[in-house]
C-alpha cells in the first residue's frame, strides 16, 4: 500500500492505550510514521475521557492494564462510539479473554512482542476495512435512493395486514406520505376502493396463509384528493431460511395513464363503428325521409284539417334533426392549439359560473394539483368543455348542492375531473351519454364536449363510482418541441 500516498488522503486519529510507556510509545511512533495521528495514554481512565470527546477511528489497547482492563475499556469505547475500530494488544491470554474480545467485537490482534511490519499490516487491514465500509455505505446509499425515487411504490406488508415500509413514491401517485401509512391498520379503509378492497385484503391473506405464492392484482386506490389511480399489486414473497415462513414485500405501477388509453382505443372505436352506422343511416334514410316529408306536404296542402300529416311533417323533422346532429357530431373541428396550464382555464371557468352557482345555490369544491404539466390545447374550445362540464354538475347537484373539480397529472397525462353526487338509486348510462341522439337537455353538452375534446388529442370519459358521477377529460402533457415551436414562431 502507498502509505505517503493514503497520507494526503485524510489522517486517521488513534487511540494508543498501555500502561507500559516503552511499548505504547513504540507503538504511537510508528502509527505517526506511518501518516496517522496517534495519541497515547498510559492511563485508560484517562484515555476513556479523553475518549468521549475526540473522534478516534481505531484503537490499539493492551489487555493487561492495573487500574482497568482492556477489555472493560474496549466495551466502553464501543458504547461510546460503535464505529470505532480496536486492535487488541496483549503478551499473553486465556481461551476466554479471546472469546470475549471476539464478543465485544474487536477487529485485529497484536501479539507482544512485535515488530513494525505487524503494526503496519494491522493498519494495511484497518485500511481495507474502511474502504468496504465505505463501499458499503455508498452501496447503501444507492440502494436506498434507487428505492426512494424508482417510479413505484415498494412496500412490505406484515401478517396482520400492516404496512411495516414503504418508500417515498407513494407521496408522488397517492399523495401520502410513509409516515401517514406505515404500521395503520386502517391503511385498507383509507386508501383501496371500497369495491376492491375485500378482493386485494382476501389476496393478501390468501398469501400468508397458503404456501407465499406470488398474485398480481389490478385495483383502484383513492388518491388523498380524492381521485382514483389504476393500479397494478404485485407480491413478492421473502422466505425464512429453513422454516417455511415468508414475509411479503411488493409492488404497486400506477396503470392509470393505460387505462385511459385503453379506454381512448375502445372510444375511438366505438366512434368509427358509430361513423359508419351514421353514414349509413344518412344514406338509406335521407332519400325515403325526403320523400315522405314531400308527400305529407302535399296532402297536408289537399287536406289542410288533417291531423295525421301533422304528425308525419313533425316526425319527419325530427328526424331531420337527429340526422343533422349526426353528421356534425362527426365532423372534425378544426383547433388552434397553444400550450397552457389546465389550471388556469379552470379557475376561468369557475369565476365566469360563479353567478350561476350562487345563484342556484350550488357549490363548487376546487381541488387543483400544483405544479401541473402543460398541455398543448384550444383554449377556446376548452373553456367550452369546462363550461358543459360545469353546467352538466350543475344541473345534475339535486341531493347535495356541491360538486367538486380536480385536476392531476399522471406519467404522460393531465387529468381534469368533475365529480357529481347522484340522488340514491340514480345510475347513468355511461355508454351512452357521449352520443348525440338526445333532443334537448343537459345532455347536449356532453356529445358536443366529448367531440371537441377529441379533436384536441384527448379523451372524455363517464362512470359511476357509487352514488357520485364522474367526468373526466384527459390530455397527453405537452411535448418541449410544441411549446418551443410556439415560442418561436
């Protein structure tokens, strides 16, 4: 080892301790020559105050000492400072001194009398021991960050279904810290969907009392604000050596951005299906309605009391209507996109409805994320999708005169939410709200909501979680590239 080279590096403090001077000044001289600072002490009551109050790293202590032994002085330097490295000295000594120095936990033996090379081969060790300490922590350290900052949530769960750990990821997709979670045994009630949580807890228990067989699981969990995360739950069994018994670490991915995406596939096609059915309908009904609606004109003009063709001339242009709605429900509508912060359309929104609540005398809860994304969007027609969502929940606030509005951001989307409480026993047909064969209402809005928001890239989906409606409008994050080319352009 190149000890003028580790001298440069960082001087080591040591702790010389005999009651002999001509062996514990030998001993100090040649740790100093060797790019140490040694400090010697005849007297161990002396070196252990000594001790307390100066950093030492390691430690060369004679065994036999009158006024305490070295191994009395070894374990109260541990006490006092666990990290300390201790080299034993001694002339002689029992099987059972050996053994209790080993207990204490010393980490070299030095036996009298020696020489410089074996002073220097105890310190060469104590070398490489601190280097795979250091190894160690920064292993550690890795470890550690790897597992705070990985994009999912790492858990470990105890039989009794407490969380025992869990890392800082949580706070970022569910928005609790550990600290609020780990060892509540309520933790199930606060956190997992009411309709999944008997399902995930039976998979949980089903683990431990089975044979620690891996499950994965897809659930809902209820984000702090109040929004629902997809998520995936997959176990990871931690056996016991020889007995049998596991723990279960795991994992959770937050899935929602693929559910929505999913959800965006099966929207999209049931538009295209629904496109060719309209195209279809406006083919083979166009031509027969027209002529229908002529005939009824003509007999309505031979016959002007006659109430039938009424009747006829009335359906007739309702179907007209209906046809009409159709065709431009599936019309592109051209956008002018800018990226912005769906934040601020949202605060827009509410102050230009705030009237109309107050009005109604329905409230408005606004839960709104920080530090939320861009997205590259018409804000125009935006604010008219906000407008139809708002005035959709305004309508719909019979039971309870409040509704609530979130927005969040996910991996690669940001999600505004419009939350509505239903009467008891309510449902809403969430297949069906989003197409445009109604005549009037409030459901007019959201056909037309649906198809703007569409034709900015993004997606507006229903359903029910209980007794509460909710909508929501999803949009990729902007890209840097569409932000920059606006900016230059």
């Amino acid at each position: 080892m190149d000890w003028q080279g580790r001298r440069t590096e960082h001087k080591y403090k040591v702790l010389v301790v005999d009651d002999d001077p001509v062996v514990g000044s030998f001993i100090a001289h040649t740790i100093n020559s060797k790019g140490y600072e040694a400090v010697y002490y005849q007297n161990p009551i002396e070196a252990l105050y000594h001790a307390r109050k100066e950093n030492f790293s390691l430690a060369f202590v004679d065994v036999q000492m009158p006024e305490m032994s070295g191994l009395e002085l070894i374990s109260l330097l541990k006490r006092y400072n666990p990290r300390i490295e201790i080299v034993l000295v001694s002339g002689y000594g029992s099987l059972e001194d050996a053994v209790k120095a080993i207990k204490i936990g010393i980490s070299d033996y030095l036996k009298k009398p020696f020489s410089v090379d074996e002073i220097s081969f105890c310190l060469n060790h104590f070398e490489e021991r601190i280097s795979i300490r250091k190894q160690l922590e920064k292993t550690e350290q890795r470890y550690s960050k790897l597992v705070e900052n990985i994009p999912l949530i790492i858990f470990s769960i105890n039989r009794s279904l407490q969380l025992v750990f869990v890392n800082r990821t949580l706070e970022n997709i569910l928005g609790y810290t550990p600290e609020e979670v780990t060892g509540d045994s309520k933790w199930f009630e606060r956190i997992v969907h009411n309709e999944d949580r008997e399902r995930l807890r039976r998979s949980f228990l089903r683990f431990f009392e089975g044979e620690c067989t891996p499950f994965k699981d897809e659930c809902r969990f209820i984000h702090k604000k109040g929004h629902l995360v997809y998520t995936l739950v997959q176990s990871l069994p931690i056996f016991h050596d020889n007995s049998g018994e596991c723990d279960m670490d795991g994992i959770v991915v937050d899935i929602t951005d693929r559910v929505f995406y999913e959800r965006s596939l099966v929207q999209g096609e049931k538009l295209k299906t629904l496109g060719a059915i309209a195209t279809e309908v406006a083919h083979e009904i166009r031509n027969p309605l027209t002529s229908i609606g002529g005939f009824a004109r003509r007999i309505k003009k031979k016959y002007p009391e006659l109430r039938e063709a009424d009747i006829i001339l009335q359906e007739v242009h309702r179907l007209e209507q209906l046809l009409n709605r159709i065709r431009q429900y599936l019309q592109p509508v051209e956008a002018r996109k800018i990226c912005l912060n769906a934040n601020e359309l949202v605060t827009r929104c509410y102050e230009l409805l705030l009237p109309e609540m107050e009005q109604k005398g329905v409230f408005c809860e606004l839960s709104l994320a920080q530090s939320m994304p861009y997205i590259f969007v018409d804000p125009n027609m935006l604010l008219q999708v906000l407008i139809n969502l708002f005035r959709n929940a305004i309508d719909g606030c019979k039971c309870e005169r409040k509704f609530r509005v979130i927005t969040f951001a996910t991996e690669n989307h940001v999600h505004i939410q419009c939350i509505t409480p239903l009467p008891p026993g309510e449902e809403i047909d969430c297949e069906t709200v989003f197409l445009p064969f109604s005549e009037g209402g409030k459901s007019i809005g959201l056909p037309l909501s649906y198809r703007l928001v569409k034709n900015m890239g993004g997606i507006l989906t229903c359903m029910q979680d209980g007794n509460q409606a909710i909508f929501t409008a999803t949009f990729p994050i902007a890209q840097i590239l569409e932000c920059e080319k606006l900016t230059t352009s």
